[in-house]
C-alpha cells in the first residue's frame, strides 16, 4: 500500500468516525452543533489522527481503540483553530479556505463550539469502549491529553504568542512558542497511541517523543513558509503583523528550508533507531517525508 493509499484510507475513516459522533449529538438544529460541526468537518489534513492509526498500528492497538483516540485528538486540534481565529487572539477571517467559525457564526457561538468540542473530546476518552485498554491505562490517557493542551501546554504556547514583542523576538523564543503551540498535540498523538498499547520502554517513549517534537517543529517551519510566500506582499502595508513571528522572517528563506532539512535528517535517524528494534517503520517514514516535504 503506498502513502496515498493508507494516507486517504485513515483520512476517510477518522471523517466518517467524526461525522458519526457529531450527529449522535442531541440539539442538532442548534446554533451550537451547527458551529461545532463546521469547525470540525470543513477539511483538514487529519495528520494528527494519521500518526494515531500509524503508531497504532506499530504497537499493535486495537482499531477501535486507535478511532476514539484520533476522535479526541481531531475534537481537540479543531477546538484550538476555533479559538486561535478568534478576533482576540489571531483575528484570522478565513480557514482553510473557508469562513472562519466566528466570521460564520458569530464569536460568542464559535467560543462555545470550541469549549463544547475540548469537553467533548474528554467524554469520549472517558465513556467509549476502548478494547485493550485498562482503566488505568484510560487514566493515563486523559492525563497526558489534558497536560498537552493546558498551561503546561498548547495554551501557554499561544500565551507566550500573544505576549511576544514581534521586535525583540529570536529564534529561541519563537521555537518555544511553537514547541508548547504546536508540537505538543502531535507529541500527544503519538503518546495517547502509544499509551494504549501493551508495550512499554522509557527509552522507546523518549524516542518517540524527540520524533514527534521533530516533525511538529519541522510542520510549522514549512507553514510559516507557506505563509510568508503568500503574505509578503502585505508587509508595506502592514496588513499581518503576524508574519513578523516566522522562521524565514527571522532567519531567512534558505536558513528556514535548512532547519527543515536537519529536522527531516534527525527524524529519519530516530526511525532508522526503531527500525532496528524490529518495528515497522514504512508507513511512518512515508508520513514524515508528506509532513516535512509537503508542498502544503
């Protein structure tokens, strides 16, 4: 199976699954769900539940299992974007291509649908069957899932963002921000996945955690690219202030696309180490070079 085969397959599956849930839901004539809805099923990459499925896989996790996780981890990556486009924090008017939730719905629904979708994601890690995993390992997930999205993670993140002075910004501080921002919920992905399985090695974690912290930082250099191309024209006008806070606005375009090439070595060097463990590695090498060679 190549990439685009297995890519498409848990792409499709983790919509359905998402839809599925979405329309259980009671009041689904509501402002509430109609916004929940639209914050959530209006595209995406899904890459977040396909390292889910991969790592799964890897560890032999049940598919079910792997389903309800990715649900979560999908519940809570929309959340975020959600709030993130919100006229108090990056005051975005599109997203990904489409009305903003806010611009669509009004602020006052969109904050609601996304507090909605946070306490959604916790129910279902906390009420869905799971097969394999314990209460205990259940706990543990909810743990790790609440830690990465807190103020130990995603939120102190857009903290820092919020409060950087655009004009005293380095690279160190813009890495931290992205670290807590954007990197956590990946890492989480893999460890919720992870956390699910029968197997457990410190050293296989800490692997797996420098990887996800890898390709995480390596997707958002490649964003803010994407992003600079596209915006440049709006410097002298001084319409985005946000492109100020990006790696090739701070380091240049050739120093960004190296930084992506040293993180896409080092990755590939964490997976040639669990490659020699005797896990299979093939899906996860395709996906990393989609997330770090990805034309968007």
């Amino acid at each position: 199976m190549n990439f685009s085969d297995f890519y498409n397959f848990y792409q499709n599956r983790i919509d359905e699954k998402l839809l599925d849930l979405l329309n259980s839901l009671p009041f689904q004539s509501s402002i509430l769900i109609k916004s929940m809805k639209y914050g959530t099923l209006t595209g995406g990459k899904r890459l977040r539940s396909c390292l889910v499925y991969i790592i799964g896989e890897m560890f032999k996790v049940n598919i079910i299992t792997l389903d309800i996780i990715s649900i979560a981890i999908e519940l809570i990556h929309s959340y975020s974007l959600i709030h993130d486009d919100l006229p108090c924090i990056d005051n975005d008017y599109f997203r990904r291509g489409k009305l903003s939730c806010h611009v669509k719905y009004g602020e006052n629904f969109a904050i609601l649908a996304g507090d909605a979708l946070q306490s959604l994601a916790f129910n279902v890690l906390s009420t869905h069957i799971m097969p394999g995993v314990s209460d205990k390992k259940r706990i543990k997930i909810i743990s790790e899932l609440s830690y990465s999205i807190g103020s130990s993670g995603m939120c102190i993140g857009q903290t820092l963002d919020l409060q950087k002075d655009t004009k005293e910004l380095n690279i160190t501080e813009l890495e931290k921000i992205n670290l807590y921002k954007t990197a956590f919920l990946i890492r989480s992905s893999v460890r919720l996945s992870y956390l699910s399985s029968n197997f457990f090695s410190k050293k296989i974690l800490l692997l797996l955690d420098r990887f996800s912290v890898v390709i995480g930082l390596a997707f958002q250099i490649q964003d803010d690219i994407f992003d600079f191309k596209n915006d440049t024209k709006k410097i002298k006008k001084n319409e985005n202030q946000n492109i100020y806070s990006t790696y090739p606005y701070l380091i240049g375009m050739n120093q960004s696309q190296k930084k992506i090439k040293i993180l896409y070595q080092e990755a590939l060097c964490i997976l040639k180490i669990l490659k020699k463990k005797c896990f299979i590695i093939n899906k996860l090498e395709s996906l990393t070079d989609f997330i770090i060679q990805r034309s968007k």
